[in-house]
C-alpha cells in the first residue's frame, strides 16, 4: 500500500493527465529497475536489506503490477485524447500501434504472473515471463526513443545476476533414491559444504524428460560440520571418494540431500526415472546442476531455550534441516557456540501414515543423537542434554501399519492448531525460571505459516516477557 500510494503521488502531484499523460508513461519506465532489483536471485536489493531473494519476490509482483497500472493510465488518456479530438486515424500509425502492442504483451506477463495460472501452468509462466519481457523492451525501445536509458539498469542488474549465478554453479554426481512414488531423494555426496540449515538451492537433473527445468529444493540436512545425521562412524564412510554405488543407499550420504515430491509433471518424470534404475528400492545415478545456496533462516535457533518447529507436506524439509543443524551441535560441539536449546517439538502436518516413512532414517539418526548425549568431563548432569519430541498429526487413516519405530515420536489422527502446539511449550520455559525464550519455525502452505504468524501474535506481552520473548520464522512452500 505504501508504494502505490508513493506511486500515485507522483502520478497526481501538480499533472494534467487529461492533455499529457506522458507522466504516466515514465512512472511505468522508472518501475523496471525495481522490478528486476527485486525479482534478481543475486539482487543487490537483498544483500542491503539482509533478506533473501524469496522475502523480497512480493515487491517484484507488485511493482510489476505497477507498470501495467501507469501503463494502462498512459495509453487510455492518450487513445481517449485523439477520440476526442476527433484524430482516431492517429491510431492507426506506428508510434500507436507498437505503444498498444507493448501493452499488449504486458498484459500477457501480468495474466501469466497470477497465482492460479502459476501454479498450475509454471512451465508456460517461466517460458513466457522470460520471452515476453524480452519482447516488451523491444517494442518499447521503438515505441519511443526516451526508452532507452531506462533499459540499461535492468539489462545490468540481470546481466550482474547471470554471471554471480554463473560462479555459483557446480556440476556434481547425484544418487537419486525413489522411496516410493510421491518421494524422491536427491543424494549429492560430493558437496559437503558452502550452506547453513534451511537454505534451498536450484537444481537441474541433466536426464532425459526434464534436463530443461530448474525447481528450488530446499537442503533437509545440516553440513558435515554440525550435522547429527553423521554422528555415527558408519555414516562417514557413506560414499567413497569414487562413483556412487546402490548398495550404500542404507544411510545417510554426510552431502548433500535434496527432497523432490512427485507433485507436477517434472518431479514425477524424476520418480519414474529414479525407479527405473538398478536394484530393487528405486535407485539411479545422475548428473545434477546446482545454483545456490540462497535463503535461509533469520533466526538462529541455538537462542532459544525452547524451540517449535512446524511443517506441512513438504515444508518438512526446512524443519528437518534447522533440527538437525540445531541436535548435531549441541552433539558435536557440546554447545561451544553458545546454544541454550533444551526442549525441541518437531510437529509435521501430513495426509498419510506412508509419509514418515520418507524421512524415518533421519527422524531415526537425530533421536537417536539427541538421546545419546551424555555430559563429559568437566559438564554438569544435565548440562549438554537436550529434549527432542517429534509429533506427527495425520488427516488421512490411510496405511496405519506403515508407521516406524523412532524414539520420541508420537502419531496422531489430529490438526491441533499451532497455538495448541506452543501452548504447553511456553509453560514449560515459564516454570524453568531461565526465560531463555522461545523460537516458532513453520514452513508449508500460506495458510499454515500464516496461522503461525498469529499464533505468536496472539502471546501476551507478559506472557511472552515471561519467558524471554517469542519470535517466528516462516517459510512458505509456494510457487
């Protein structure tokens, strides 16, 4: 709201837009470098601003939108203009004509932008957002000569993004694990760090239906460094420093893992192309492109003393991530980093049993780190320990048999709300007497991270003083 009421102020303050709407025009110009500024994966928008690209992709959309508002105020004032004054055959000359064919197109990237035709045709949005725009600077640089110096800061910002993005790239080897037919894992053991918990990188697999198409993964284990995933000695020794063999698929890789579900054309050409490898459990090799890392969390979770980390679907990835990177460093570095966590609640949101069954080896690995940590020389009892719990609420009676073994792990056929979740949590850090505060991560749908945003909303100040303050982070799971 802001920025359209600064856009219209501009728009309005001391114009005749009725004889010249030209003002107009140039307010849809001087947008073009917003837009790219904060549609760039490498924006230097979001180094300033300490956010993520991801954080900043709503002011891309909106100042996008922008341009078709001044756009449309400067061709209808000037087409009303010449039908007034009796000039409608104007309109048929070139300077018109490629004024309303630019509009045209931009009213084509608009359409193609909406959320709906997003989600539903991403493919068609991608192709169309790159060529159409290409197709829009053009016609307007023919359109009108005063285009020109308003191109050159968004061709620079791009050009500025393709080649950090250029220097960002690395091709590797990839181990791709099909756990059943909604779940691919993306095994990338020789990466084994340059990322913190909860970032996401872009991937391109280089196979035969989808070598084309890049998808954002987000990374659902921590680095080798504070990873709980490579506490035991057997998990070191993972993949050897040659070619990825199927018969070291049993535990974790200590790389990189990615997460595909098989939810849209491309993840499940990637399903069927990860089943159809050797063995018997869906497993093939492929050569993967990376583009990242980029995001991440904007808290540290090590801040807290307790700690709620909610997910829906496949925003486990994110939650998975940030405990693993929270347990494996309270393990490995016996809290050298200054950590206060004591109590974490890892809550997953999912339609079917089957689901646990995904991620059970890693549910499995970080319980078993979290319950192991025993004090050393020179730690109290009770010094370095900390508390996991993992509760999963399922919506679906769907294969109640499936559900594995992990310690600490409870299954309910429920949707608590998050409130309830963070309810007993709060209380808990209250009779501590520490007020360590507490830390809210929730990845998933825009109707869950919105739901956790209110939750902690909803904590009275007292309340939240009492335990040391309450702060959130969110991840939506959109595209």
């Amino acid at each position: 709201m802001v920025y359209y009421a600064i856009l219209l102020g501009c728009l309005l303050a001391q114009s005749n837009l009725r004889v010249n709407s030209n003002r107009a025009g140039f307010l849809a110009l001087a947008q073009l470098t917003p837009v790219f500024l904060f549609g760039s994966k490498n924006s230097p928008a979001a180094f300033l601003l300490g956010r993520g690209y991801e954080k900043l992709n709503v002011l891309h959309r909106w100042s996008g939108r922008g341009i078709w508002l001044m756009a449309t105020v400067h061709g209808s004032l000037w087409i009303n203009q010449y039908l007034r004054a009796g000039q409608p055959a104007y309109l048929t000359t070139m300077k018109p004509r490629l004024g309303m064919a630019a509009y045209a197109t931009l009213c084509m990237i608009v359409i193609l932008s909406l959320r709906p035709v997003r989600k539903r045709f991403y493919g068609l949005f991608y192709f169309t957002h790159i060529v159409a725009v290409i197709v829009f600077f053009v016609i307007i640089t023919y359109h009108t000569p005063y285009t020109i110096p308003w191109i050159f800061p968004p061709v620079a910002i791009y050009s500025l993004d393709l080649f950090l993005r250029l220097l960002r790239y690395r091709i590797k080897d990839a181990h791709l694990e099909s756990r059943d037919t909604q779940m691919t894992l993306v095994h990338i053991p020789h990466v084994t760090g340059g990322w913190v918990a909860g970032q996401h990188v872009n991937l391109r697999v280089l196979f035969p239906q989808g070598w084309a198409e890049s998808h954002s993964l987000t990374i659902l284990n921590a680095p080798r460094e504070t990873s709980a995933l490579t506490v035991t000695p057997q998990a070191d020794n993972y993949y050897p420093s040659g070619p990825v063999t199927p018969s070291q698929s049993d535990v974790h890789p200590g790389g990189l893992t990615l997460a595909v579900r098989a939810c849209g054309d491309w993840t499940r050409a990637l399903n069927a192309f990860a089943q159809a490898g050797p063995g018997s459990k869906g497993r093939e090799h492929a050569t993967v492109i990376l583009d990242g890392p980029y995001g991440g969390s904007s808290l540290d979770f090590g801040d807290f003393e307790s700690v709620l980390l909610v997910s829906g679907g496949s925003g486990v990835t994110f939650t998975l991530g940030i405990l693993d990177d929270l347990v494996g460093r309270i393990v490995k570095l016996r809290r050298s980093r200054g950590e206060r966590t004591r109590r974490v609640v890892f809550a997953w949101y999912i339609r079917s049993f089957g689901a646990i069954a995904w991620f059970e080896r890693y549910f499995m690995a970080i319980a078993r780190a979290a319950s192991a940590i025993r004090a050393g020389d020179g730690e109290k009892e009770g010094e370095v320990e900390i508390d996991v719990q993992f509760r999963v609420f399922v919506t679906c009676l769907c294969n109640p048999e499936a559900v594995p073994l992990i310690p600490k792990l409870t299954v309910e056929i429920a949707k608590p709300s998050i409130s309830e979740l963070l309810a007993p949590l709060l209380d808990e850090t209250r009779l501590t007497g520490v007020a360590g505060g507490v830390g809210v991560a929730a990845s998933g749908p825009e109707s869950l991270t919105r739901t956790a945003q209110n939750a902690v909303a909803s904590v009275g100040v007292r309340e939240a003083a009492a335990v040391g303050g309450v702060e959130v982070h969110t991840e939506l799971f959109s595209i």
